[in-house]
C-alpha cells in the first residue's frame, strides 16, 4: 500500500476549530445551558490550620432565593471516601486526597468548607458572605526557609530504593570535590500559579440516581470519569464527562479537585444541575500550583571544561497531607556526560495545599538550577557556555547506557546561536552597553520524557466520502483537534475539508489526560490505525465488487486522492463508490495504538534550547527580553503554526517565571497576598517580544509512527535560566532567586 | 429575567438589605426597604427591589427586562442572555477577557453593573461579524494564530478593535502597551500583535 501522504502533515494549517473561538461560539464548561440549573458559591476557611468548631448558616439559608448550604454538617456521604487513595489514571501523590465536606478539620487556607446553592448567581453569591464560621486555631507552618530542616524524605522513596525521587549516585558520591575547579551555589524558586485565564467551573447534572453528566473543566475526560466513578461507587459507563473547549489549564486540570466534588454533592442534595465556578481568588488555594524548591548545586569540573560531578540537593514544598513530587533532577543525570553524580530529593511539609505539575514540571524547576550552575561554572572556566556544554555531550543516556532515540541538541545549538546574533555576546559580564541599557546574552537548555500513552481512534468513513474521528482526548489549546485532523487527512489521503475530528469527550475511545506532553504521540499513532483499519476495509469491500481488486493485497495498491487504484493505476474507483457498491452506509472501526518494547531500549527524549538577548536598566534594574529565539528538538511537527505558537507561549510563561511570577504568603495567617491578577504578576503583551521559533523538525520513528517527540514541556523548559544568564552577562550580577525583579539588580 | 423563588418569609432579611452594599447604592427607597425588612414583609419586597428594569441594545437587539440590582454586565450577558462569548476570567477587572464595546468604547463588563447601560448600546464578540462574514480582527487572529485555547480570545479580539480604532496601534510596541490589560495566559503575544498590525496596516474599516 501507499497513501500519499506529507500533504498537509506539517503546514501550517489555520486551526479548524479557530472561527469558533474568535467567534465567542466555542463552549467552555460553565456555558452549556441546562434547564432548571442552580448557582453554587463557595464558602471558603480563613484559618490556616484547625478545626470548625461551629459553622452558621442560619443567615445564609434564609436569604432570599437560596435552595441550600451544604458543609461537613449537612453533607450527604461520598460513599468512596472511606476507601479512596489516589485517583486511578491520574498521578498520584502518597497520601490522601482532601475530602470535602467530609469532616470538621482545616489543612490549608481557604479550603472550600461550605457551598451555598441558589437560583441565581447574584443571590448564591451574597448568601456565601452571610456563612458564620467559628475555629479552634492551631498554629499554622508555612514558612519554607525557617522549616526546611524539617524536610523529609518522601514516601516513594522510602518504598522504592530506585525510585525517581530516592537518593541518587553515579560514580563515587560527591565526586565534584575532586575536580580542580569547583562551585557551590543555591537557587530558590517561588510557588507559581498556574492561573489559565478560564476559573475552574463545572456544571455536575445527575440524570438520575446514579448517572452523572459533568462539564468540567480537566484535562482527561476519563481520568475525571474514572475518579469519580471510584468516588461515587456507581459504573464508570454511568458517568459522562464533557470538555471540549479549556481555556487553558497548563497542568492544573490533571487530577481532580474539591470544588468538583462539592459541586457534585450539591446537584445530588438539590436535585438540579449546579454550577460551579472558582473565583480567581480560589484559584490560588484550591487547584494546585508549582511547589516552591530550594536546590543546592555542587559542580567540578577539569579546567580544560570536562565535567567531573555534580551533586544536586532539592527540597520541594508540599501539603500536610499529601506528598506531591516531581522529576526536578532528571536532567541532571542525563543531560550532560559526567561520571560522578548524586542526588538528593526531599520534601517540606506545610500548611498549604497540594502542588500539581504546572507545565514543565519538575524539569522547569530543576533546569532552572542547573542551566544557570552550568554557566556559571562556563564562567569560572573562561569557556563559552556553548563551547563548554559541547564539550560534555553525552553520546548516550548518561543515566542508563541506552541509545538516544534521537538527540539533535548539538543542531540546535548551531540554530539557535546564529538566529540569537551569539557572535555579539561578550564572554566577560557588562561589557555591551546602549545609553543606560546594558545588554547580554544567555542560553539554557532544557529536556523532558518523549512520553506516549495508549489511545483509541474511532474512525467512521461515510457513503459521501467524508471521514469522522473521535477520542476522549481533550484539547487545552495546543490544536489537537488540527493536528489530528491533518494527520487523518493525509493518512485517509483526504482533503482536510472531508474530515472531521471530535474530542473532549468521555463516550469516546480511550485516551488518558493532555498531559505529560504526550498528545500527538499517543492519539496520532491511533488515528493512523483507524485510517490503516478503514482503508484495509475499503480494499475488501472493493475486492468483492470490482474484479481489478479481486484478492489483491495492501502493498499491490495505493490510495490517492479519496480513491483506490492498483499500482499500475490501471483504473481507480472512490470511496463513495466502493461503500455504493458493497452496499454500506458507512465504515465504522476502532482502533488503538500503545507503546511497546522499544521503550526499553531507547532514551527518548524531547529537547529545546533557548536563547535570549536583555536589555536591563542600569538605573532603574528593568529588565527588557529584547528577543527569544526557541529552538526544539521535538521530532516531527505536525503544525508549525499551532507548535509554534506553543513554543511561543511558553516563552511568555518563562518570562513570567523569570522576571514576575511569585507567591507571596503571609506567614502570620497563612495566606497569600498575591492572590488576583494585580498582585500575582504574569507576563503580559508589553513582557514578551518577537519569538522566533526554530524546529529541527526530523521525525523519531522509534518514539511513536508519527515521529512526534512532544512539545508543551520543552516550551518553557529552559527559559527561566536563559533569561537569568543573559542577564548575568549584561550586568554581572548573578541573580539565584526567581523572580529576577528590579530590586534585586539595583 | 430574575426567576421567582417562592415566598419564604425569614429573619435574614434585615441583614440582607442592609449589608447588600450594592441594593443600597442603586436601590429605589433604601430607607424604605430596611423598615419594609424590619417589619417582615420580606420576600416580596425584596424580589421587587432585586429588580431594576433595564433597556439595553445588544448587537443590535434591543433588550428589556428587570434585573437584579447587583448584575454584572458580564453576568448579564453570559447567564442571563446567554451570550457566552465575552469570558469571566477575574471578575476583578485585571484580566481583560470580559472587554466589550459599550457605546463603541472598551469597557470591562464584569466591573459594570448592568444597571449603568440602560439605554446604552453594548457590541460583544458575537456582534462583531456581519453574518458569516468574519470582522478583519477576527480573520486576521485565525490566520495568524492569535490564541491557544481560545478563553481570552473575544476580549482579545474586542480590545484589538478599540485599540485601532482609539489610534493606538501605530506601532508593535504601542500596541503591547495598550493591550497590555488583556492578558493570554497561553502566552500568544506576539501573535495577536502580528494579527492587529496586519488589519492596522490594512487600512480596512474596523
């Protein structure tokens, strides 16, 4: 068989979903209009640690138009309270997630403790302010800096000796103290919100009893379906989840979260479908965040440049009942060739909630310590950071001995240093300079898992030639309904106007959550096996009607144009004409794709490189990102206008990350003072300059068919420390604590 | 628009009518309403002061209805009418996602109460194209991929026209300052700015 194809796989395609969105028609969660539908508020603790000692809804009841207050008093039974540990399809953090409504105690500032249901918004929302609330306090922990002695080692590890998170030594420990040149340096990095610019909503809706109909706002419809399948003790076919539109969600819709669960206790004690929507200030409390890490980094090296060790010590927040971590030292071990390396991971308790992956997880954090030790050991060596990185490429995985899957980290270096103007940095700090503008140049690289999950495609080929897919898998904005559909069309070898390309929906074959950066590997590959399924259908179908196809096989004939042809084309005949001739409406299959051995044999890997020029004022401590080249190594790119947007964005978020993003908490209360918009700065239009956007664009076959690699991690991964370096080479000043703000250049 | 919860005569209402902040700045007889709530009538009262009647065109229908007081536009427009495209995204006026036009300006609608556009004329995200015809800004953010999941895409896009329009999109950095109070959280900046120089440059009437 041959399929024309590389049509349209890899232009930049206008997204097919991109009039609704600009046209106000798309349909997030909190948008679908039900009958009879009610408004729930939360009510959320102002204490930090303790119990409730007695909550007052009397006021709340009686105001006008309220249907209920729910809280622990009231609530009707979870029924898979007593049994639930972790979420199944979801990570998992030892630990138990929070149970809402469940009983009087408080583990975090502002835990939802109450919801007040209403026929109106207006009318939900004042009621919530007349909840009376009486606490026994007990004193809270959330300093990090004054606590971290109190640091433990997590739970995996203390199962699991060769778990990610256990004590790590390659070569001999702390080999870095042998080498002649050496450097010791500490980093700290601020919680960061994810803060997408849709709150987190959810309308819950029982149909009857036991079937539940959710739009909500995740990241995988049948991970939530599976959850509260679990949670609710009834069939996982009784629920459905729809999630077709998520405005952003950037790892905080990877598992669920309590005001889910409390919308779905209160459409059950109504009798009515209710709406929930976070306020923006929830958003800070109840749905995750980037746990603050402190990171210590020994490095030696020889001085001609050849790393000797490097010992990389993490402590990461997390909350008093969960333990939340991450791959912070996954880099470490395998970026660069070094024989003697050692890691320690360790975990800080507080009164906080749970962390969740934002994007880049793990990685962005440990990147960010890394990349900036590796150039300031460049720095203490007089190598070029280019230069010094090449000079400890590892031929393979570092950490198990395995053969990249592919690697064109040494490409991306030639790419991204002519697109950035590398020739005009100067190796020693504070030597370029316009007016009151000193300028410098840095770059960092960055690495995450070429992650692939099993998937499902069901694909339905109709009588007028037209093709459908479907698959659970959502799309939180990187253009997964383009990209698949463009591989569906050049696999059907369709145009793209004949093929249609639904998700976000539970009913649909299986695909886990958008996460992990894993999309295209894992529903690509299937939907290849839904077009290979329908067309090996076409072929028998055709076959028994047209004697030129009589018994012939895939590899005597190809598929061009929505037609069939023998090799010699001989003759040809449509699709349409193979259904009208065998008598069927449609071609209905389902298909699946999933990992195999090869990822036992390979490292796969996706990698990116970013370069940044700044410009920071000598006067004032601004800094300027004048530019950002974003180089990735990603495998193939299906769209480079959706990729490239998404390299694009997660520039912005490392902008964000390097010069604004922080959590800023109240010790004494428990609370953050950066808890909107205005006090939690990100990255807004005047931050972020012209991006451009290079791709090694070279397909790793062994990674999935489609030759993808991913891409939503490697985006921001990297970023921070670019931008950290660059600013070090325009002033000197090297900056170790995120975010890198005027007062601490001045 | 408001619906009618059943009379359910109740001892909050005193507190309800003197803490509703909102109800005391727009209400018709606030005095009149705390002794009405003294004296228990109660629910009656307060549904009639819950409603103000308001008469708004909305891309150019007109609407007119009683509303509670305390509406937002935003709430207005996505729950009352049902016209989801303009986006709540703070709700605090920090996000930008809630921009429409109100009388060919660009407001934030979750910090205008309802109540203040009687007799006003509101454009939103659905009003912008002329039929199927998609308006230039609309056009120019698909072709240029001015968004990712597309939640702040309609205040985007509204705010994009009032910067053209205002005179405020002579150059990329002109631009970036004065959409800088419409924040994209998947971070397609430069997108949008590449969206709104083409249609600037363009010249075609927005």
């Amino acid at each position: 068989m041959s399929t024309k194809s590389n049509k349209v796989i890899g232009e930049p395609m206008n997204r097919v979903d991109g009039k609704l969105k600009v046209t106000g028609a798309a349909t997030y969660s909190a948008e679908y209009k039900l009958a009879n539908i009610a408004y729930a508020v939360l009510v959320s603790s102002t204490i930090t640690k303790g119990t409730i000692k007695n909550i007052d809804t009397k006021a709340a009841e009686n105001a006008p138009g309220v249907i209920a207050v729910i809280s622990h008093v009231n609530s009707i039974k979870v029924p898979g309270y007593q049994e639930q540990h972790g979420e199944p399809g979801q990570p998992k953090p030892a630990g138990r997630p929070l149970r809402v409504f469940y009983d009087n105690k408080v583990y975090f500032n502002g835990q939802p403790i109450a919801v007040v249901v209403a026929g109106t918004f207006e009318r939900a929302r004042y009621a919530a302010s007349l909840v009376k609330v009486q606490y026994d306090k007990e004193t809270p922990q959330t300093a990090f800096e004054e606590n971290m002695n109190k640091a433990i080692v997590p739970e995996q590890a203390k199962q699991n000796p060769k778990a990610a998170v256990a004590d790590y030594t390659r070569g001999t420990p702390d080999g870095y103290a042998s080498a002649p040149v050496k450097i010791e340096t500490e980093y700290f990095q601020p919680t960061e919100f994810h803060n997408p610019m849709e709150l987190q909503s959810i309308i819950a809706h029982w149909e009857t009893d036991d079937r539940l109909t959710l739009y909500d706002k995740v990241q995988g419809t049948q991970p939530t379906q599976q959850n509260f399948a679990r949670e609710w003790q009834i069939p996982v076919e009784n629920i459905k989840v729809i999630s077709t539109f998520v405005g952003g969600a950037f790892g905080n819709g990877l598992r669920n979260w309590p005001h889910e669960t409390a919308a779905i206790i209160a459409a059950k004690m109504v009798n009515r479908p209710v709406k929930l929507m976070l306020t923006r200030e929830q958003m800070f409390y109840m749905v995750g965040y980037r746990p603050r890490t402190w990171q210590k980094i020994n490095m030696g090296a020889t001085q001609d440049g050849k790393l000797v060790g490097i010992t990389h010590s993490v402590v990461g927040q997390t909350s008093s009942y969960e333990q939340f971590t991450e791959g912070t030292l996954q880099q470490t071990r395998t970026l660069y060739e070094c024989p003697n390396i050692s890691t320690r991971y360790r975990l800080l308790p507080l009164h906080v909630s749970t962390p969740t992956p934002m994007r880049g997880p793990g990685e962005a954090t440990g990147a960010w310590a890394l990349e900036c030790a590796i150039d300031e050991m460049a720095h203490a060596l007089n190598i070029d950071p280019i230069e010094f990185r090449l000079r400890n490429y590892p031929e393979k995985d570092p950490d198990n001995g395995k053969p990249w899957s592919s690697n064109y980290i040494r490409d991306c270096y030639k790419m991204g240093a002519e697109a950035i103007g590398w020739k005009n940095r100067k190796q020693q700090p504070g030597m370029l300079r316009d007016g009151d503008w000193q300028i410098g140049y840095g770059m960092a690289i960055g690495m995450f898992g070429a992650n692939r999950q099993a998937a499902k495609v069901r694909g339905k080929l109709y009588g007028d030639g037209t093709v459908l897919m479907q698959c659970a898998v959502t799309d939180i904005g990187p253009g997964t309904g383009t990209a698949m559909t463009q591989i569906a069309a050049d696999n059907m070898s369709l145009p793209v106007e004949k093929v249609t390309f639904q998700w976000g929906n539970s009913d649909f074959p299986e695909m886990g959550n958008q996460g992990g950066s894993s999309t295209v590997n894992s529903v690509g590959p299937a939907v290849v096996a839904a077009c290979n399924s329908i067309k090996q259908k076409l072929l028998e179908m055709a076959g028994r009607n047209k004697q030129e196809f009589a018994n012939a096989k895939m590899e005597e004939v190809m598929f061009e144009e929505g037609k069939l042809f023998p090799k010699d084309k001989s003759t040809s005949i449509a699709y349409e004409d193979i259904l009208k001739g065998g008598g069927a409406r449609d071609i209905d299959v389902i298909e699946g794709a999933r990992p195999g051995s090869e990822r036992q044999q390979y490292a796969m890997y996706a990698f990116s490189m970013h370069f940044a020029e700044v410009h920071v004022h000598a006067v004032t401590g601004q800094t300027k990102v004048a530019k950002v080249v974003a180089c990735a190594d990603a495998g193939r790119i299906i769209n480079k206008k959706t990729a490239g947007n998404q390299m694009i964005g997660g520039v912005s978020g490392g902008i964000g990350m390097a010069l604004e993003e922080e959590a800023v908490i109240d010790d004494r209360f428990g609370r953050y003072i950066t808890k909107d918009l205005a006090d939690y700065h990100v990255a807004v239009h005047a931050d972020v300059p012209k991006v451009e956007v290079l791709f090694v664009d070279k397909p790793d076959l062994l990674v999935d068919p489609i030759g993808s690699k991913g891409l939503g991690e490697i985006a921001i991964i990297g970023v921070a420390p670019a931008i950290a370096n660059a600013i070090f080479n325009a002033t000197g000043k090297r900056i170790r604590e995120l975010p890198i703000t005027p007062d601490k250049l001045i | 628009m408001n619906e009618q919860e059943p009379f359910c005569p109740n001892e909050s209402r005193r507190s309800f009518l003197k803490k509703s902040t909102v109800i005391t700045a727009v209400a018709l007889t606030p005095a009149a309403a705390i002794n009405a709530a003294n004296n228990h009538w109660d629910e009656h009262i307060a549904a009639a002061i819950e409603n103000v009647s308001l008469s708004v065109e909305i891309n150019g229908t007109r609407h007119t209805m009683d509303i509670d007081p305390r509406t937002s536009l935003l709430d207005l427009l996505r729950e009352n009418l049902h016209l989801t495209g303009t986006k709540k995204g703070c709700d605090y006026g920090q996000c930008g996602a809630c921009t429409v036009h109100v009388n060919g300006e660009r407001v934030l609608s979750c910090l205008t109460l309802a109540a203040t556009t009687d007799g006003s004329k509101v454009t939103t995200i659905e009003g912008l194209a002329n039929g199927d015809e998609l308006h230039p800004m609309q056009a120019a953010f698909i072709k240029h991929d001015g968004f990712q999941c597309g939640y702040c895409t309609p205040g985007q896009i509204m705010s994009a026209v009032a910067c053209i329009r205002e005179g405020h999109a002579s150059s990329r950095d002109q631009i970036r300052e004065y959409m800088s109070g419409n924040i994209c959280r998947c971070g397609a900046y430069p997108n949008i700015v590449d969206a709104i120089e083409e249609v600037q440059k363009g010249g075609q009437k927005v």
